[in-house]
C-alpha cells in the first residue's frame, strides 16, 4: 500500500513537473488560454452581449477600442472548446519554436494586419458587383482568437524543417480553406487570410535565415512516394469532411454551403409529414416532408455520414499506395460529382444562364480538386491487391447486399401495416433503391412507400445502413490488409532460405516489397526478380539453401533461365559479381560492368597510417563536437527517433530535381525491417546529423558482413557525419567478430581504364557524367575512396546483345515506376527550375 502511494505521489509529482517545464516553454500562450476562459466566464451569460462588447463588425473604423479585444475570446462555449484545441495543437508549439519574445512579436503584427485585411475582404465579397456566395457577413461580428492562432502557426512553420514546414502549411491552408468555403464566416475570412500572411512572413524569414533567395527555396523539391500518398490522402479526407464541418454551424454561409445544405436540412414533424402524406403520397408537400424527417435522429445522421466513413477508408487505402484505392476513390469522386450535378438540377432552376452555371460549379470544385491529384499522382499507387482477395471482398458485399435487400422487400411485406399505402411487393421494389442512397440523395427523388410506426421506420432506415456499414469494414479489411497474401507467403519463404543458407552482398534487397519470386525444387534456393516489359531482372545472384555447395548458384541461375524461356522472357542478371558473370560466360553470356563496389576490412578499423588521414580528422571533429553515434533497429529507435529520420529523408529527397528511386537504392520504408540496423549521428541535444543503414549478409547461415544502403545527412549539420558513420559502422563490425563491411556499389562510376570500349561503355560514361549533377553516383564513389576499400565490380549479365535496349528500360523501369515518362517530367520540371 504504501508503495502504491509513493508510486501515485512520485506520478503526480512528473505530471506537475512536466506542466511546469511546458508553462515556462510557452507562458504567453498558457497566459491567452487563461484569459478566454476568464473572459467567457465573466461576460459570457448573453453571447450577444459578450459580441458587442468585445467583437467587431465590419463597421468599425480605425481608433475603435474594440481592435485589441476581438481575438481574446469566444462568444460561447462550443467556440471556447475549439479555441482550446487550436491553442494547445498549435499556439504552444509555435512558441516554443519561436521563442516567447519572438512569439509575442509576430503574434502583436499579425493582429494588428489581419483585422482590417479580413474585414477588407469582406467588403469585396459583400460588393454587389462581386458575389462571392456570401449573403450576411456585413451582419456578422468577429470575436475569436482562432485568426491569430493559425497565423502565428504559419509564421513558425518557416523555423520547422522541411517534412513539418510542408505538413503543417497543408493543414492550415486546408482547414482554413475548408472553413471559408463552406462555413464562410468572418472569423474565416480572418483565419485564411492571416494564414496567408503568416506563411509567407514565415517563407521570407527562412530564406533569410539560409541566406538564399533562389526559386529553389520558394518551391522545394519532389515529394517522396511515401508523403505524396499521405499528402494526397489528406487532401481528399479534408473534401469529405467539408460539408460535415460546415453542417455543424448554423451560420453556414461559404461559397460551397450549397453542398452543404444538400448534406444537412432541417426536420420537420412526423405528424405533419402524416398529415400530408394521407392525402397524397405523390404530392409535393408530403415528399418535401418525409425528406425533411429522413434527415432528423440518429439513423439518418450515420447515414449521411457513411459517404465520409467509407471517403476515409479510402483515404487509408491510398496512404498504403494501393491502387484498388486509387480506382475507387476515382470512381468515387466522379459519383459524387453525377449526385451533386443531379440534385442541383432538381433543385435549381438557373442552371441555364451563366450565374446559375457558376453556381453550381463552385459547389464542384473541392472533388474536381481531388479527382486532378488522383489523376496526376496515379503512379504512386501501384500495390495491387491479390485477385483472391478482390473477388472475394466482392462477394462479401454482394451477399450484403442480397441479405439487406431481401430484409426490406419481405420485411415491408410482413409490416405491410406500418407503411402508407400498404406495402406490396411491387411498392417495396420500386422503393429498394432509395433504400440504399444517403438520405440528402433521397430528399429529390419521389418514394413509393413512407412509414408510420417503429417498426417501419427501423426496416425504412436501417436497411440501406446496414449495408453501407457492413461494405465499411469489408472495404477496410480489404485495403489495410496484405495486400497480396501468396507474395507475402513467398517473402517469408525467401528470408528463411536466405537466414539458414547464403546470398550475395545485395541478397537481403530481394526481401523487399516488389520482388517476385522462383523457388527451385525441393527448395534449394530462389532467384528474387522484376519483371518489365518480358525482362526479367534479376535482383544480384541467386541464394542458395543451407548446404549447397557453392556451384548450386550457377546451376539455379541455368534452371530460372530455362523458367523465363517458357514464360518467353529474358533474362537479366543485374549487379551480379564477377566470378557469377565468369562461369555464365562459358555458356556464352555477355556482361557489363555497371558499378563498383567498395569493401572495407575490420582488420583496417584502427584507420593508422597517413592514408586515413581524413577519416580521423572526421572521427576527431565528431568528438570534438560532441557527436556520438546509435546502433538500433527501426522499432527500438522509437517514434521521435523515426520521426526525425523521415524529416531527413524528405529534407534529401526535396533536394533532388529526379523522382526517389527504388530497387536496389532503398528507402525510409525499407528500414522498419527488422534485422536492417541504423546507424544514427547524435549531439547532446539528440539532434539527429545524419544516418547510414546496414543490410546483413548471410553465408551459410551465418552473418558474415553488412552492407551499406541509406545515407541521409543534414545539410546544416556535422559536414563530415557520413565518413564518421562509415569508420563507426567498420568498428561496430569488428566488435561483432564480422570480416568486413561493403559500402556497397557506386552506379555509372566505372573508372576509365575498367569501361567498355565499344560505344556501349561510351553511352554509360556519358549517362554517368550526366545524372552526376542529380544523384551524385561518382562523388559518392570518391567518398568512399577515403577509406581505401578494395574494389569488386557488378556487372548486368545476358545473353542476347540485341536485348540490350530493351534490358536497359527495364532496368530504369526497375528504379523509377512509369520510365521515361516519370523521368522526362522531372527532367523538365528540372529545367524550369533551372531557368527560373
């Protein structure tokens, strides 16, 4: 008992400590959410007073006390609520960024501008000559601190990293893009453009502080593959919830409230719906009113929510790159813009003239925005969902389907009472399709049945329901699930022959998603490969099973050829070793030399002699510094740890003009395996410098070395943190009793007197000089040169000399999904930057 007490005394006294330490990091911001809740609690009993007093109208002139009063509150609780959220998610943070002095500074500017630019604003959209879709503003009061919030979070984003800077400005333009089309308040207004102000303040601040001035630093670099999916998930997630913020607010006014408003209408009776529905089922009033009373209660609000639940769904689906997401959300976006360009036909009748034309295209245009990302990012989602598990997905909703419908039409039959007119057959089929439409879809189309009793309302909503929440988690289930089961079978298949038997340096890649598989019989050994365009390439040499002698990889290699032949494939043997590509010559295969990999002893781990001598200025300096390394795995790194290697990763892709590649170059993604190791680039404020990651290699059954993958560092870090990494990683493998590391191979980075003379050699010395501006490749190898490693060449092994062009696409189709087309863009895309 009493170390119960000890223990919850030692808990109470962290928590306090922990709140102390979060006080003194933002005081200013603690100080404003203190004062809203006094304010609010002091004059808030009439919102209507509290507005008067302390908010301002688009009326107010210039030495008007109420300029320093209109963003200290809310004018009721719900707003004080939200306020709180805002200031704790982004208030704090921004100032512990910044700094108190500087956060009182910017926050003091921001206020002062953004008030008389918002209520500017909202004399333009007012103009009677303009039209905006706003109807009331001039009749509204600002009096919200949410405007200066978002402000001051876009100013400090331009102190944030690259990763965070790009996440956060998508957030606020999102949310306050979505508030103002679809709230279309003045506190909107407010918000969105002091988040413009504040973004490009924060914009100019950071080109400042990197004393650059270049288009370069305006507009970063390509997105990864992993963040352009979670970007355009995010985008898509924001258009569905759109309309639902929007519905939450009874002054929905925004250019796009005319979605809004076919989302969320307003109830009336059941009484009256009776009363006119007696009369005439088919008349206007009775199926304005049963559409009403459709939107009102619990069942009708889930209803209205599932197109959200399942647009989420497939938001997930897309962050995981699965392409059955893609095609859904595509279709998804194109049936939502056919429902909303029916219900405006029916209810609008100025669709003819150019107003009501514009009308009814601004209400389009958040799914016209999200249906041009899906089309333009399409090749980032590219993970195919096994056919097994499509079909049957489908035919689990296909029975759903069945089930539910046959649940009304017998159902109604059974309750015939609880319907007007009495339910038929005949009625209850004409009416299953409303059954399965959002209740809004329903409110224009005429029904043939409506209910009277409990249980008629319980088979009248819950029906189509059922259905849509079932199809919810079959669709979740199918998208977040694995993707393709018999590859992810053949992928631990794989990583067992190749932990008990034994590979090549590259041999742990073949593990990676987006290999295929041949396993020879009796499983004696696999080749791991890709197939493009009737090339297969393979992925280094075959792996061999524990026990086989070393001449089994030669005869695999001849048994997958013959497998290729029958499938009318050819065969590319890509980054293979010399002595591989030697007995493959007998049997008359050509090879090129297309890398040179660099191989570091232990037994050189001292780093003596005068030919080190960078590499222990480099350890020297990293002492001196205070820079110290970590030996991990992804999932003992921790989430801050993996956190700040993503922010670094998307920091070095930002600053290739070329897309990131794949194959054999690895990325974040391929680093949560779990037997790949990191090595991190620490100083004593656990800043992360830099990292380098390290594949093992297995000889019969045995780690035997590692090989070298990822190097990321930081631009404004420790200069010298790859080389520190380098010289660590050697005395690590020491350590482990290991006879070497390889620092793996440098692409295009032949030396002159080993090239191909022919013309061939040639046209890769020239690739080679040219893509060095981009990835690099021959720096790289002159990096590496520093610790005097030996030098083994890879070489591309074929058979058929008039294949090689074609081996050559697939190779580059290996690195870079969608080649040349993909390239081409981003080739231009480079020489615009260039230009500008």
């Amino acid at each position: 008992m009493e170390n119960q007490v000890q223990e919850t005394s030692q808990s109470f006294k962290n928590a306090a400590h922990w709140g102390a330490g979060q006080l003194r990091q933002a005081p200013i911001s603690f100080a404003a959410l203190l004062l809203m809740w006094l304010l609010l609690a002091l004059l808030g009993s009439d919102s209507n007073q509290l507005l008067n007093q302390l908010g301002m109208s688009t009326s107010w002139q210039w030495g008007e006390p109420l300029l320093p009063t209109a963003g200290l509150t809310t004018a009721n609780l719900r707003g004080a609520l939200m306020s709180s959220l805002w200031l704790i998610l982004l208030a704090i943070p921004a100032e512990k960024v910044l700094g108190s002095r500087k956060f009182l500074f910017f926050t003091s500017v921001l206020y002062l501008l953004s008030i008389p630019l918002s209520l500017a604003l909202v004399e333009i959209f007012e103009h009677p000559n303009v039209e905006i879709g706003t109807e009331s503003l001039l009749a509204t009061t600002l009096l919200t601190p949410d405007f200066w919030i978002f402000g001051i979070a876009a100013v400090a984003s331009g102190y944030r990293s690259l990763l965070w800077r790009r996440r956060i400005r998508l957030a606020l333009f999102s949310i306050s893009l979505t508030l103002l089309f679809y709230t279309g308040t003045i506190a909107d207004i407010a918000i969105f453009s002091t988040v413009l102000v504040g973004t490009i303040w924060g914009e100019i601040l950071r080109i400042r502080r990197s004393e650059s001035s270049s288009l370069h630093s305006l507009l970063p670099g390509p997105w990864s593959l992993r963040e352009t999916r979670i970007i355009v998930a995010i985008v898509m997630s924001v258009s569905a919830l759109g309309p639902v913020i929007a519905g939450l607010n009874p002054l929905t006014d925004g250019p796009f409230s005319g979605s809004t408003r076919l989302i969320w209408t307003p109830a009336v009776s059941e009484e009256r719906m009776h009363h006119l529905c007696r009369v005439d089922i088919n008349s206007t009033g009775c199926q304005e009113a049963l559409a009403q009373l459709q939107q009102h209660g619990f069942t009708p609000m889930l209803a209205n929510l599932i197109p959200v639940i399942l647009t989420l769904i497939l938001a997930l689906g897309l962050s995981r790159g699965r392409k059955a997401a893609w095609w859904l959300s595509v279709g998804a976006q194109i049936v939502t813009l056919a429902i909303l360009l029916f219900q405006m036909k029916r209810l609008t009748s100025d669709a003819t003239d150019i107003v009501g034309f514009f009308n009814i295209f601004k209400a389009l245009v958040p799914w016209v925005i999200v249906l041009g990302l899906l089309l333009i990012f399409r090749r980032s989602f590219s993970i195919s969902i096994e056919a097994a598990k499509v079909f049957r997905a489908i035919r689990a909703i296909t029975l759903t389907f069945l089930g539910t419908a046959l649940l009304w039409v017998f159902g109604a039959q059974l309750a015939a009472q609880a319907f007007h007119p009495h339910a038929t057959f005949g009625l209850a089929i004409q009416e299953l399709p409303m059954r399965y439409l959002p209740p809004t879809v329903g409110t224009v189309l005429n029904h043939h049945l409506f209910p009277h009793d409990p249980v008629g309302w319980a088979l009248f909503e819950w029906t189509g329901t059922i259905f849509w929440l079932v199809t919810a988690v079959i669709m979740y289930r199918f998208l977040m699930g694995v993707a393709n089961t018999q590859a992810e079978t053949d992928r631990t298949l794989a990583t067992q022959l190749l932990e008990s038997g034994s590979g090549d340096h590259l041999s742990w890649m073949t593990i990676w998603d987006g290999n295929s598989y041949w396993f020879a019989p009796n499983k004696a050994g696999y080749v791991a490969y890709r197939l493009r365009n009737g090339v297969a390439i393979s992925l280094g040499e075959p792996v061999t099973a524990a026990g086989s002698p070393a001449t089994a990889r030669i005869s695999l290699a001849y048994e997958f050829e013959e497998f290729a032949m029958n499938q009318g494939w050819q065969v590319a043997w890509y980054s293979v070793r010399e002595d591989f590509t030697d007995a493959l010559k007998e049997k008359g295969h050509r090879r090129l030399r297309i890398a040179e990999e660099a191989v570091l002893s232990t037994e050189l781990a001292e780093f003596k002699g005068k030919k080190f001598q960078n590499v222990r200025t480099a350890r020297n300096r990293a002492l001196k510094e205070g820079i110290s390394t970590q030996w991990a795995t992804w999932a003992a790194a921790g989430s801050e740890m993996q956190n700040k290697i993503i922010d670094l990763s998307e920091e070095w892709v930002s600053e290739k003009a070329l897309p990131e590649m794949g194959f054999t170059l690895g990325t974040v993604t391929e680093l949560a395996d779990p037997q790949t190791h990191l090595l991190l680039a620490l100083d004593e404020q656990g800043h992360l410098h830099g990292i380098t990651s390290w594949l093992p290699v297995y000889e019969n059954g045995q780690v035997i070395g590692y090989t070298l993958d990822i190097m990321r560092r930081d631009p404004q870090g420790f200069r010298s943190v790859i080389e520190f990494l380098m010289s660590e990683a050697v005395l690590i493998a020491k350590e482990q009793g290991l006879r070497w590391v390889s620092l793996s191979g440098a692409p295009l980075s032949t030396p002159p007197e080993q090239q191909d003379a022919g013309a061939l050699g040639k046209t890769l010395d020239l690739l080679g000089r040219t893509m060095e501006p981009f990835y690099g490749f021959r720096s790289l190898a002159a990096s590496k040169n520093k610790f005097q490693p030996e030098h083994h060449g890879w070489y591309l092994c074929y058979r058929d000399e008039l294949a090689l062009p074609a081996i050559g696409v697939a190779i580059a189709g290996c690195y870079v999904d969608g080649f040349p087309w993909s390239l081409l863009s981003s080739l231009k895309l480079l020489g615009n930057r260039d230009n500008g």
